[in-house]
C-alpha cells in the first residue's frame, strides 16, 4: 500500500516585499532621478487606496528574509515560491525602456537578496518586460541561466503597458523560450481596475472578483488560441485565484465552443482531437503538466474540482505575508490536511508534490 507524506509542505505563491531602495539602486544612473525615486513601479489602483477596511493583524507586515524565515519554520515548510508585490502592477508599464531596465534591476536585487547564500529555500518566479517580447525573451534567459530562477511571473492585468490578453501571439515568443529553457510561467493578478468595477464599494468583491476575472480572460485567450498545442513543452500557472474559476471556464468553453465553432482556414486556433469537447481538451492538458493553478487551503470547490480533474494541477499558496497570518495559513492548511473529501494522494499532490512538478524543484 502506498504511504503519503502529508506533512511536507511547499509554498507555491508567496510574496516578497521589496526593499524599493535597493531596486531602483540597481537601475541605471539616468533612471534613479535627484533625488532617488521612492518607489519605480505603477500604483496598483485606486481601488485599494480608496477603501477603508481592516486586514488580519499581520498581514502585509514588512518582512524581509529573516521575516519569511520565520514563517516558513513555524509552519514547517520546506521550500517557497516567491513572487513579486508591488511588481504585480507591472503591466501598467507604459515606457518600454523603463521596464527593461526595473525589471532587470528587481531581478537582480532578488537573486542578491534570497537566493544567493540562503541555501536553496527560497525560489524565485522573475519579471520579464514583456511590453518588449524580445527583451523580454533575453531577460528570461538571463534570470534561468545565470541566476538559476525557475521562471517568471506574467501580470494578469495592465493597462497602457499590457496591450491585450496573454494569449495574444505577440507573447508567443516568450512561450517558446520558456519551453526550450523548461521554465515556468506564472500569470498573477493585483490591479483589478478597468474591469466595470471601477465605482465598486466596498472593497471585498472587487478583490473577490478581480483574480479570477483576470485569470478567466487570460485563460480563454491562451485556450482557444492554441498556445499548448503548439508549445507542448509549456508550463503555465494560473496564480492566486482559486479553482472555482476553472471550473466555470470549462462548463462554459464547452458549451460555447459547441455552438460557436470558429471557422480557422489557417490554423490558428485550438486543435481539439475527434470527438474531443472543450473539456476534455482541457483534462487532456492539466493531464500533460502543461495547466496548473494555485489553490488555498480552505476552498469549497477544491474536492468537487479534483473530481473533475483529477489532482494534478493544484498548487497550495500561502499568500504569505498578503491578506494573511501565520496563523490562518495554519488554519488553511490543517483544513485541507483534514479534509474528508480529498484522499490522501490529493492531499501530498496539492500540499507539495505539485509545486515539485510545476516548478521542477
């Protein structure tokens, strides 16, 4: 009978907070403005400013290495996956020169500062200026060959910077280099403006509503445009939002697509097998490792979602030191060890096994 090792625990999405000083110091002179310039990236929106409301005590604490140290001890985790904050409005960037370089100095400030010398406990998801596919291509290039990174985060959400969708074939590129370097993709949303949610009060549902709106467009876009089918190789993680979300995409693509097949005399779409729907489509690709998604511990779709595809995409995500405590992580994550619905194989997968494979730790 097989044994599973329900106590190792990987992060799969948790969060730096940068150190903005030590970024822009490592931008070009001509960027750094008299005096320095206090924080180089985008504000997120006017929705998170605007609202007043109260967070767990601890949540979004200042914490640097030793911070997530501590965390990590505590809950008995392993290993974490760090992606960026205030980097997640990066596709607000509008000048093109500009994201080239903060994006080469962010990196290059979290190689320095929770990779090197902390002994392999921390893995870092970098910026790509992908306002520049083709920079963003050698920047990608740079961060796994030279730093050793397993990836990069793609926002979910911009405005003038990010033109359109993810699935547009002017990222394409980036999807190639990603296949032929076997890193990953992670797309994360944070700025939730520009979704008719503009005059929303209060703020609750437009951060309820915000990831998986994001991630669902994302989605559709990389779906029905075929990326997986022609980057086989691919590796992409839909970060921060849930499953539920998933679910959804797959009811409502197959249907859709059902009554609405586009006519493609040249290719360029999706590439469904006889007798294959929107859904199967779908399995078939999470069953290839090429769909993953990052879940919590506490959701109420998560069994009902295993049972649709099985447990092989699932990623837990601490968030840490977000919307969270290290108490609620704990809570979460007792929550989904104990769950009745999930077997103990889903358990290991969505606890560690999964972030293993995702991002080839």
């Amino acid at each position: 009978m097989a044994t599973h090792n329900l106590e190792r625990l990987i992060d799969g999405d948790g969060h730096v907070m940068e150190d903005l000083a030590a970024i822009v110091a490592r931008m070009p002179a001509e960027y750094q403005g008299d005096p320095p310039f206090r924080d180089p990236f985008p504000s997120s929106d006017h929705l998170h400013s605007s609202n007043k409301h109260t967070l767990p005590e601890g949540a979004f604490a200042r914490v640097g290495v030793d911070g997530w140290l501590e965390f990590m001890d505590d809950l008995g985790m392993d290993q974490s996956v760090l992606y960026t904050t205030r980097g997640l409005t990066f596709g607000k960037i509008v000048s093109k020169d500009w994201a080239i370089e903060l994006a080469r100095a962010y990196n290059d400030f979290m190689y320095d500062t929770y990779m090197k010398d902390q002994g392999g406990r921390f893995h870092v998801m970098g910026l790509i200026p992908l306002q520049e596919p083709a920079e963003a291509v050698i920047e990608l290039r740079r961060i796994v060959k030279e730093y050793g990174m397993i990836g990069a985060m793609l926002p979910s959400t911009g405005a003038d910077g990010l033109q359109s969708h993810l699935g547009n074939d002017r990222y394409w590129p980036i999807y190639a280099e990603a296949q032929d370097l076997g890193a990953s993709i992670g797309i994360h949303g944070g700025a939730h403006d520009n979704m008719l949610m503009d005059d929303m009060s209060p703020y609750a549902p437009v951060n309820a509503l915000g990831h998986p709106y994001g991630q669902m467009v994302n989605f559709a876009g990389i779906i029905f445009n075929g990326v997986f089918d022609k980057y086989p190789g691919l590796k992409i993680g839909f970060m921060e939002a849930g499953c539920g979300w998933l679910l959804t995409c797959m009811e409502r693509f197959t249907s859709a697509w059902a009554s609405h097949i586009q006519y493609d005399p040249r290719g360029r779409f999706l590439e469904l097998k006889n007798g294959e729907t929107m859904s199967d489509y779908i399995n078939r690709h999470i069953d290839e490792d090429r769909i993953w998604i990052g879940v919590e511990g506490d959701e109420l779709t998560l069994p009902f979602a295993v049972q649709v595809t099985g447990n092989k995409p699932y990623i837990f995500s601490s968030d840490f030191p977000h919307e969270v405590n290290n108490e609620t992580c704990r809570e979460e994550i007792a929550e989904l060890r104990e769950n009745p619905s999930l077997t103990a194989a889903d358990k290991e997968a969505v606890l560690s096994g999964n972030a293993v494979r995702f991002y080839g730790l």
